[in-house]
C-alpha cells in the first residue's frame, strides 16, 4: 500500500544509493533484492510490509561512507556480518531510530561477493549477534542475473523504445516506474527478475502471500572461513 511514508523512504534510499561511488570515483551497481523486488513485480508497490534489502558489490562501495549517509537519515548501524580475513561487510544491518520512522522496517545492505560465475551474498544466518559467526552460509546466484555482461547492457539501452535508456541504466538494472507517475519514483531492480525471483522463491512466486520467509539457492557454501569460499563444495 502507498503511502508518505513508503514514498518518502524509497526516494531516500534511492538518492543515498545513488550517491554512492567506487574508490575510483565511478557510480556503483546496486539494487533491491529479494521480497523487494518479489511485492514490485507482483503488486507493483513498495509497501513497507516487509524488510528493506538493498544489493551492492562486494569491495566495491565506500562502506564508511554508506554507514554515514544511511545514518544521516534516521537510522543506526545495529549489526554487521564481516569477511574473517579482509574484515569487509558482507551485510550491514540498519535500524530505524528517527521519530518519523520508527515502525518502518530495517534496511539489510548485502555485499554480493564472485566465486567463479556466481555472487553469493551472507548474513549472520544463525543470529548469533557476532561480526564474525561460527559458520557462514552464503548463498548465490548467477552473475549475469544481477549483473549482464556489457554487450548485453548496451544491446538492452539500443532497444529502439521510447524511454528505454532512461529505463535501463549504463549498471545493467532496471528503473522501473512505481507509484503514480507523477511522483517521478522508479524501483531499481536486477535485470534477470524472472530467473532471480523463481530461484529465491521457486516459480511459484506468484503467489505472493506464501513467500514471506527466506529467500533459496541451489547454490550455497557454508565455511567456517572465508579462506575456504572459493574452494568450498556446493
């Protein structure tokens, strides 16, 4: 359902989002994930009904610089699940704590990491409340559903439709339209939303109201550290 509020957090989120760049200074791929794009694609709305999940590269977002311009609109840093080696994020978990939101929900930011042609993304799975858990359990999903190789970005942004450009970004995702139009708020998500949303909620996401659990994979590795990640069995 809309509402000011649901307007006003989507707008944020998307301009912090936005801002965000590389450490050479050049503009980030990122997206929403998960239910967020399951209720955009099957209700056409961002609800606030459910968590707030935002996709980034790993090392590839400032996260000091993301930490404060999340927090510099209401909300704190709760937790955060870190790489055991590099001590990078892999998922940074924010609060709502401002007056004017509190109620809505958290924001969960997932730092995609690559293993051969697959990003995985991890959390703190078990809720032991540790930077560094007992067992990580990272899930993935093909690269080129998230993120299509550049031919592809640029054979998408040739499509000869009216708006296509503004629709399909240099990133590879979509900015879709949400709301009434005369908001002018658009919905970043992932490019392959049919393979993403039947592999995080079988293909039977349509029915929308049985998937407010966790999203699946074939593809999971679980490590005890993230030296073992790349040579770990699926």
């Amino acid at each position: 359902m809309e509402t000011a509020l649901s307007r006003r957090l989507l707008d944020d989120i998307t301009n912090i989002m936005d801002m965000q760049e590389s450490i050479d200074g050049e503009k980030i791929w990122w997206s929403f994930c998960f239910g967020n794009v399951l209720e955009y694609v099957a209700d056409k709305t961002f609800s606030l009904d459910y968590d707030i999940d935002v996709g980034v590269l790993y090392g590839q977002c400032d996260e000091d610089r993301l930490i404060g311009a999340i927090t510099g609109h209401g909300y704190e840093a709760k937790k955060r699940c870190i790489n055991d080696v590099t001590k990078k994020a892999f998922n940074i978990h924010f609060r709502p704590i401002e007056d004017s939101i509190k109620g809505s929900p958290t924001i969960d930011v997932y730092f995609w990491v690559q293993v051969g042609d697959i990003l995985y993304h991890t959390y703190d799975t078990n809720k032991e409340g540790r930077k560094i858990p007992s067992e990580y359990v990272f899930k993935g999903v093909k690269k080129n559903w998230l993120i299509p190789e550049k031919k592809v970005i640029e054979k998408e942004r040739k499509i000869g439709k009216p708006g296509r450009e503004q629709m399909f970004t240099d990133e590879g995702t979509w900015k879709m339209p949400v709301f009434d139009p005369s908001t002018g708020l658009t919905m970043r998500i992932p490019y392959a939303i049919g393979h993403l949303l039947d592999e995080w909620y079988s293909p039977s996401w349509r029915f929308r109201e049985f998937y407010k659990g966790q999203s699946m994979s074939r593809w999971i590795k679980k490590v005890k550290s993230c030296k073992e990640l790349s040579r770990a069995r699926i």
